[in-house]
C-alpha cells in the first residue's frame, strides 16, 4: 500500500487539533477512495501555459474507528441521526470488534430493551425480543427482510442498526418494537487486508479475513471470511460456522454503481435447549454448567443460508438518485434437538411444588424435530430526492417493493425406537440415539407482498422539520397442512392495509435536535406463515394485526460532536397480537390488546482523546390490556395486568475505553437486565416460571500499533451464573467466565 507522509509531534503531550481540521481529516480518511489522484493544470498568463506535474496524494485509513454512528440508512436513504424522529441505536464494527462479539446476541447486549427467546417451540437461531415484542419478523438485512430462522454472525457487517419502535411505514410487515437490520460490507476502491486469529477457553477459535483489492479507479471487490468453532463447559454442545462473503463493485465514484454480492454462512451446531425449572422456586434448576441436558446423539443442527444481492444506484444529478436492489436467498435448515422434563417418581407426569429436586430426581426427554426450506426473492426500488417549493425545501422518498416467500416445513422422526428416554437430574446425558431419520412434509406456505410507500421531510425555515409518510401493503397468502404425506387443510389470506408515520423536529441549534413522532401500521395476518385453524378450514377470519407507536424524543451532540446523547419517552399498543412457532402455523391470538411504556437513554462516542463509551438504559412498563380465548375467539381479562413474557422492566448496559497511551487500551463493560418471566396466562404470575436478574461484567486489554494488535477479552469477568434466554419450559444459561486472545494484522 502506498505511503504518506506523517506529522508528529516531537515533544510533550500530543497537542489536539482543531475540530474542523479533525472531521476534514477524518471524512477523508474514511472516504471510498483510499486513492484520490488529482491533475492540475494551471494558465500562467495569456500568452503561454504551463502544465504542472500529476500529484498522487494517498492515504491511509486511520488506526481505530469510533463507537458513535452519525449516519443512518434505516429510512431507506442516507440520514443524519438526528433527523429521524424515533430512537435509533447503531452498533459500529469498532464496538463489535473492542468487545469481540461474535454472534447477533453478543452484538445486542449493547441496546437496551433487548431480550431473548430460548428457542421457542420449534424454533432455532436468534430469537430477539425488542420492549417485550417478538423481532422474527422485523430482521433485514440492507434493508430487505431476512426472516429465516438463522444464528447471524456479524463477519460481514459494516454496522447493524436498531430503530425501535413501529416502523412498518418504511418496512412493511412487522415491525412493532422496532426493526433490526444489519449493513454489509461493500468494496471501495482501495487496498485493505485484515486478518484476525482468537483463542479462547471453552475450545473457542475464530479465524476472520477481510480483504478488499481494487481493479481500476472505479472498480474493486472484497471478500469476508469467518470459521468458528464455540465450545461449552460440558464439551458436547457447541456452535460450529464458517462464512462467506464475496463482492464486486463497478462504477465507484461514477454516476452508476453497480453492486453484487453473496453470502454463505453455513452452521453445524449441536445445541443444547436448556434446564427445565425448578416448581418450588420457579427458577431453572440448579445444577452445574457442566452438564449436557440432550439426548446425545439427538442432538443436531444443520443450516445454510445463502443471500444473493444485486444493487444498481444512478445519480441523476446531485439532488436526485434512483436506486434498485433484487434479492434471492434461500435457507435450508434441519435441527433434531430434545427438551428436558422433569418427572414424578413413577414417570407419568411431570413433578409439582413440594417435591425436592434433587439429583434422583427423574427427567425425560420431549424430540423437538424438524426442518424446513425457506426461499426469498424481493426487488426494491427507491427514489430519493431534494426540491423546493417556494420556501418549502423537500427530502422525498418514494419506493415500491415486491416480496415473495415460500416455505416448506418438515418433521423428521427416528426410526429407531429408544427403549427408555428417562434419566435423572444428576445423570442427564446417560442415554443416546444412534439411528437414522425419515422425513415427511408438515406444511408448506406461499406469500407475495407488493407494496408502495411515500414520504417527505420538509424543512420549514432553519429550524423546523415535518416528516409524513404512508405505506399500502397488498400481501397474499396460501397455506397447506399435511398428515400422513397428503394435504389435510388449506388455508388462504388476503390482506390489505395502510401504514403510517410522522414526525414534528426542532432543531433550535446545530448539536440539538427535539422531536415528536407517531406512528400507526399493519401487521397482515399471514406475515409470518401463521393462520388461525380455529376460525375455519378454509379462510383466516381473525383481524390483522394493528399497532400505534408514539414517541417525544431528544438527541445532542456532545463533545465538539464527537460523542452523542439521545433520550426518549414512548408509548406502543398492539392489537390482536400473533406470535408461535412459524413451523407450526396454526394458531389464534394470543392478545387481544397489549401495551410497553417507557424512558431510555443512549450516549454513544469519544468523551475526550482517552475516553470513549457506549451506554444506554431503559425502564418499561409492559402491560397485557386485554387476552384471547382461542376456544371461543373472544377477548378475556383471565391475563389482564400481566407483564408479557421474556420482557424486563429494566435493562442496562455500559462499555467505555481508557486509552493509556498511544498503542495500548482499556475497557470495561457491566450488563444488566431484571426479572423476565418464562410464560403471562394469569394476572397473578407469584408462581410463574422466571428468570432472575443479573449483572455481568467484561474486561478489555488490548495493544494496537498502525498493522499489528493483540487484544485480550474477558467475558463474564466475576464469572456469574445467570440465564440470558428463557422459553415456558426451559431457560439457557450464559457462558461463565471466558478468556479470548486476539492477535491482528491490517494493511
């Protein structure tokens, strides 16, 4: 790579530059061209001329990144964060890389109002839980849906952003606490090779490359890698992945861009569900992490998921830009797993409040098996532009979008009988399956979604914006359930519906900005391959899904802009809620109303040249309003005033970094959640299933010079036993104590 000169200073402490000369600095550091040539070419007087020599100016990319995001693109343009009317936390591939988070839920941690699911039913992969709503639906990535059910690896992510709150306006279907999605990176034209190796306690390695090479001044391609394996303290249950993610970029710095790409992760994991809980305390059993609860040898977990992307953006000329962007993905996955049940003395069923749970105590395990085939093919279109009307300045969006996905589910079934099933608490892994399997269909779903939304930020004078927008959605579905390989049922949906979102911002200075947002959308029934088997064999009767979102907000730059401060108040209702295993469809509603209401806060960025953080805390007020009696398919008040499950009412988090000089970093971070319940049928939930509240600190050490780091993590530093995921019948316990070893290279 080619070389610049350096300044330096010679004596003494490091002056601080200017701010201004900082950010120049930085935005060209940061730009797509590492290379930037420049020809000059000067008259000298009337009657001759002279041509200076070329001048090659080059650079490098600067050392560390930052943990604050002043960009988004959520709203499917390119925004300032502060004019987008609703809560938004971006997570940068510094944070990541600082923290060595290598899984969605390592990454997540850092956004309060975050919990998760222990796979759920038949569910597998991440299972995220956003101010106590279900996020199966509302993962995207570059802006496009990305539903299947998957264990997301951040190797290929440039950032991934959190907008919280309704948002089916810009997204569509879903989206009630908020969208997640994650950016990828894209070539530029430049040269980079990053390179990293990490050991780890728990058998843990992870080896990733990232690598971009330019072909020409406007063309350049990039490849990702990543190979994982994540072990456990009982040696059997682990998270095996290897990733891959090529790209090709033309017409950079041009007018047209042109953009391909693909990525396959590819799992080979053999999970473990969890404890079962204890009747007298309502809490996971406890016994030591040591030990593997699973039928060994039933215990699998196979997924490919392959995304294919196609990206074209023309620049019409500096105020307006066109772009489109087609999707084919396809996610295969197949998981045999067991669940752990406690038993009574003659194994008939399971044990109630006033039996001790000892280490004799009986346990059984319940085959959790199956599969399924998911495709994707999307085309999105966007036009984005900025005009005047008078005094009036406009920043428009207009876009419509197609979607379609299938679905075809499976059950598999051993076909080798086990000749007992029952073990004890003490000796849980004493029995294994050593046969084949056979599969046969279960389900199989189409839906096609056509959708058209506008919006507009106006401008009115120097401190006020307006923003508005609608969305219709026009979403289509067939169902097919099967038994014994032929079709028992059909099921058909047609659903169409309005979103909406506005927002009132005051920006009565450059590092403030206050806001007022609403918004008001449509979740179609069919939106995550579910149907209501109660209302009919033929048609899904029940409503679709509605939810109002209202938000007062503020956000403020700090420290000459280097770090930001945002805080928020909100209030989301949802209306006929449904939510179940999307491998088994055939549900009813489980609310006929609930609410969240709640406060958080966020400061993200450099505070002064040693210290950086990233911190945030919610408190929320979940409330079921109303319940469903699928029986009869009316409301019920029999869970009215229960806190919805997996849901706390406080969460928070801190990572901050000290810079001891030059080339060495500390960081510290601390985590905490409260009390999340494993299931809400009743208003008096003193005897249902929960989880207890927990704290978990991290340690960060790390010796970074301009090509070479080496960085120590410490994870879970006090080396506290807690559960980070809960399902109705059983609760996963967070890794203790871990110890990972970083070694890096970049050029």
């Amino acid at each position: 790579m080619k070389k610049t000169a350096s300044i330096v200073a010679t004596q003494g402490a490091p002056k601080r530059l200017p701010h201004t000369m900082l950010a120049s600095m930085l935005a060209a550091s940061l730009a797509p061209g590492l290379a930037i040539a420049a020809d000059a070419t000067t008259t000298a007087s009337t009657d001759s001329s002279t041509t200076l020599e070329t001048v090659v100016v080059t650079g490098e990319q600067p050392k560390r990144g930052s943990y604050q995001a002043g960009t988004t693109t959520l709203g499917k343009q390119k925004q300032a964060l502060k004019d987008v009317p609703q809560a938004v936390s971006v997570i940068t591939r510094q944070l990541m890389e600082d923290q060595g988070d290598v899984n969605l839920k390592d990454v997540l941690k850092n956004v309060s109002g975050i919990s998760f699911a222990a796979g759920e039913g038949g569910r597998s992969g991440d299972q995220v839980y956003l101010r106590g709503f279900a996020m199966f639906a509302d993962t995207y990535r570059d802006g496009q849906r990305d539903v299947a059910q998957y264990n997301r690896d951040p190797f290929n992510d440039e950032k991934i952003e959190v907008l919280k709150g309704a948002s089916s306006m810009l997204f569509g279907r879903g989206s009630t606490g908020g969208v997640l999605n994650q950016v990828s990176k894209t070539p530029f034209a430049g040269e980079q090779v990053e390179v990293t190796a990490t050991v780890g306690s728990n058998d843990f390695y992870r080896t990733t490359t990232d690598v971009n090479q330019a072909l020409s001044d406007t063309s350049a391609i990039r490849l990702n890698m990543m190979a994982v394996n994540d072990g456990s303290p009982n040696n059997i249950s682990e998270a095996e992945r290897f990733g891959i993610a090529p790209s090709i970029a033309f017409g950079l710095g041009e007018p047209t861009t042109v953009v391909l790409s693909h990525m396959r992760l590819k799992e080979n994991n053999t999970p473990m569900l969890g404890v079962p809980y204890n009747p007298n305390t309502n809490r996971p059993i406890d016994v030591p992490l040591d030990r593997f609860y699973g039928l060994q040898g039933m215990s699998s977990e196979d997924i490919t998921s392959d995304i294919s992307t196609a990206r074209i953006t023309h620049k019409l000329d500096a105020n307006n830009e066109i772009s489109s962007q087609l999707r084919v993905a396809r996610y295969d996955r197949w998981l045999v797993t067991s669940q752990p049940q406690l038993r009574n003395s003659t194994n008939t069923g399971g044990i109630s409040a006033g039996t001790a749970v000892t280490d004799d105590t009986l346990l059984r395990y319940s085959g959790k098996n199956r599969g399924s085939l998911n495709e994707v093919q999307a085309l999105t279109t966007d036009y984005t532009g900025k005009f005047a009307t008078g005094d009036l300045r406009h920043n428009l969006l207009a876009g419509v979008e197609f979607v379609r996905e299938t679905q075809n589910a499976f059950t598999i079934t051993a076909n080798s009988s086990i000749t007992n099933l029952t073990t004890t608490v003490g000796d849980p892994s004493s029995i294994s399956y050593t046969g084949s399997y056979s599969e046969s269909p279960s389900n199989s779903y189409v839906t096609r979604n056509l959708a058209a939304y506008l919006t507009d930020t106006v401008e009115l004078g120097a401190n006020w914006k307006v923003m508005g927008g609608v969305r219709m959605d026009t979403l289509e579905g067939n169902y097919k359930s099967y038994s014994n390989g032929s079709v028992s049922r059909t099921n058909t949906r047609d659903d169409k519906g309005l979103s909406y979102r506005t927002g009132l911002i005051w920006q009565p200075t450059n590092e403030s900005s206050y806001y007022l947002g609403y918004s008001s959308l449509l979740n179609p029934s069919g939106e995550a391959y579910q149907f209501d088997v109660n209302s009919g064999t033929g048609t899904d009767k029940l409503k679709a899904e509605r939810n109002n979102h209202y938000e007062l907000g503020a956000k403020w730059d700090l420290a000459d802009g280097d770090a930001t401060l945002r805080a928020a108040i909100f209030r989301t209702v949802k209306l006929y809620e449904r939510n179940t295993d999307a491998l088994s469809p055939d549900i009813s509603i489980l609310y006929a109303k609930r609410h969240t209401n709640g406060i958080e806060v966020e400061a993200a960025g450099r505070l002064s040249e040693r210290w950086e953080i990233f911190a945030g805390a919610a408190l929320m007020d979940p409330k079921i309003d109303k319940g469903w009696n699928s029986t009869t398919n009316t409301e019920t008040s029999v869970n009215t005033g229960a806190v919805p499950k997996y849901t706390p009412k406080r969460t928070a988090n801190l990572w901050a970094t000290y810079k001891v000089n030059e080339v060495i970093r500390a960081g510290v971070g601390a985590y905490y959640a409260a009390k999340r319940f494993a299931a809400d049928g009743s208003t008096d939930q003193s005897k249902t299933n929960y989880l207890p509240a927990y704290v978990r600190y991290d340690a960060m050490l790390a010796y970074e010079a301009r090509k070479y780091s080496v960085k120590l993590n410490v994870n879970n530093l006090t080396n506290v036993k807690y559960y980070d995921s809960a399902y109705s019948g059983h609760a996963s316990a967070a890794a203790p104590r871990e110890v990972q070893l970083t070694v890096g290279y970049k050029y």
